[in-house]
C-alpha cells in the first residue's frame, strides 16, 4: 500500500540504492542513472536550497526537482517545465541564474 507520494531527485535515488545489498536489479538501477544523472549530489542539494530561497509561490517541490534533473538552459526549457503555471521574466531569469551559477 501507498502511504505518501514524494517526487525525489535522481541523485536521492542513487543515495537509497547504496544503502542496498547488491543486486542484478540494483545494477540496473545504477547504469540507468548514470546515463541520466547529470548533478552531483552537493550540486543538486545547492540548487534546490538556492530555489527554496527564492520563496516563490508558483515554484512547487516537482519544479525543483524537474530543474535539478534537466538544468534548463534558457526560458523555453523553463516553460516546458512549468507548464501549469505562468512565470514572468524576472522569475525566469532568477531560476536560470540558479541553475547557471551551479555549473
């Protein structure tokens, strides 16, 4: 049974997998995400923190964790990102230069 639902980031899941004895599953697991894993976990750690302080209502924790994993370069990739909800430039802009000054 499903108790909670909590979007996580790639970077958790590799944490989670280490605490795992291994497996042919678990290797699996792991070459997936390195394939995919494009943060370390102090660098994903930082932006998050970084767009937690913006303390913008429109961010949700599934933003934050969308731009951790696809490091949107410019505002089309925010907005396809957010795209429940309008962003204006300036909101843009501040998530870009998170993401920017992370690199």
């Amino acid at each position: 049974m499903i108790l909670e639902r909590t979007p996580i980031t790639m970077n958790e899941v590799e944490e989670i997998l280490e605490s795992l004895p291994d497996s042919e599953k678990k290797q699996q697991m792991e070459l997936f995400l390195k394939k995919f894993l494009k943060t370390k976990s102090t660098q994903a750690k930082k932006i998050s923190g970084d767009l937690e302080k913006l303390d913008l209502i429109k961010i949700k924790n599934e933003h934050i964790i969308k731009i951790i994993e696809i490091l949107p370069e410019d505002s089309s990739d925010i907005n396809k990102i957010f795209t429940d909800v309008s962003l204006n430039e300036d909101e843009i802009s501040k998530i870009l230069g998170i993401v920017k000054n992370s690199r």
